[in-house]
C-alpha cells in the first residue's frame, strides 16, 4: 500500500516499551511499506520504537526533536529528505492532557497545552507540506484530535486544543488540496495508552471510560495506528 514512500510520524515513542498511537502508527506504516523518520523529544523511545520496526523487516530511523520549536520542525523533515529523499505523510501524534474549568484552569498551564497540542502540529505541517508538494506527488497529513473538541467537559484546555486541532486540520486541507495534500484528523474516545497508564488509572475509572463508550469498551493505540494507515 505504502511501498517506497516515506512517513513522518511525531510521537513515536512510548513509556514503558508499551503502544502508543505513535509507535503503533510507525509499526503499521512501515508493514504497510513506508519507510519511517520515528520523531520523538526522547531519543531512547524513539530507537525502541525504531528496534520494533526492524524486527520485523521495516526501515526506519530514529530522530530526536521538540516539535513545539520551529528550528526542531524544519530540521526534521531536512533529515527526512536527507536520509530519504522525500516526504509522503507526516502524522501528527505529539499532545498532552489537561483537566480542569475555565476558572480552575491557569494561563500557565493553558499556553503549554496549546503549545504542545497545537503550535506542534502547525509548525511539523509547515515544514512538511513544502517538502510534499516538491516530491510531485503530494502527501497526506493525519492529525490526532480527541472526542474532547466534540464532547468537553471539565477539560477545558485540552478540548480547546483539539478542537483547534480539528480546525486546522481543515485548514490545511482547504488550502493544499489543489497541490495534491490531504489532511485529515481522527478524533478518538477513551484510548488505553501508556501516556494514560504512566499516570495511574485505577480500575474504577477504566471501567467508567468503558461505560461511557457506546460499545462499552476501550481503544488501544493499534486502533489509531490503522486508522492513521487507513487514511494514508
């Protein structure tokens, strides 16, 4: 499906050698043929994530970098095009969370989620598309979003965010469609992850996130990273 291009894919570590929607999205991107730039602020993660892919027969190269700094950014996708000489997909992962109203929110707290959640995936996309465009065949860009942008409540910061996410995605899709760009964005429910379980989640609340689901069940990062190749 992907034989010769070449994916970026931020956030493609994880904590504790577990699946996060980046590592699983680098894992399936590169069955599905891709060769992989693992993006990720921690080198190690991203080299376990990398380990993972040649284990099993893919390509992929490690890469360290704060995609909340535009030097970062540009500088990632110059090493994809050096190693690889092209860029096809670029899938947007990088995001923190966030609890808490209006009034119990700060603008501390709330200007670092938006970096993180947001400027991240702006500033990948701009350095990205250019690099799409001038392959000649376009590219697809995937952003994760959350249900949250849909459904808020008491996550003021991080639903703002990732409703901003939604927006920008569709943004990007307008305006680079004509250049042969797609963007899309998954936006989902209650994921069991290890950026989720890192922090401790007692039994109770897993089984209230259940409950909350219409299927009455819980996702797992395999489920983004097929929805990611999907849309690629």
């Amino acid at each position: 499906q992907l034989d010769g291009k070449v994916a970026i894919v931020s956030g493609a570590g994880a904590a504790e050698g577990g699946i996060g929607n980046g590592r699983a999205a680098a894992i399936l991107l590169a069955k599905a043929g891709a060769r992989i730039l693992c993006v990720d602020r921690d080198l190690e993660r991203a080299t376990e994530t990398v380990n993972m892919i040649e284990a099993e027969g893919g390509e992929a190269f490690a890469y360290q970098a704060e995609t909340t700094r535009e030097i970062d950014c540009e500088a990632m996708v110059a090493k994809a095009m050096e190693a690889y000489g092209r860029v096809d997909v670029l899938d947007n992962n990088v995001g923190i969370g966030s609890q808490g109203s209006v009034v119990e929110e700060n603008l501390e707290n709330w200007d670092r989620v938006m970096r993180i959640n947001v400027r991240s995936m702006f500033l990948a996309a701009k350095y990205a598309i250019p690099a799409m465009i001038d392959g000649g065949d376009g590219g697809a860009i995937v952003n994760v979003s959350s249900i949250s942008a849909l459904r808020p409540r008491g996550l003021t910061a991080y639903s703002a965010s990732k409703g901003a996410v939604i927006a920008l995605t569709r943004a990007m899709a307008m305006d680079h469609a004509a250049e042969g760009v797609r963007a899309n964005c998954i936006a989902p429910g209650p994921v069991y992850t290890p950026m989720v379980y890192s922090r401790g989640m007692s039994e109770t609340a897993r089984e209230g996130r259940r409950k909350a689901s219409p299927l009455g069940i819980e996702g797992s990062g395999w489920d983004i990273g097929n929805a990611v190749v999907f849309l690629c």
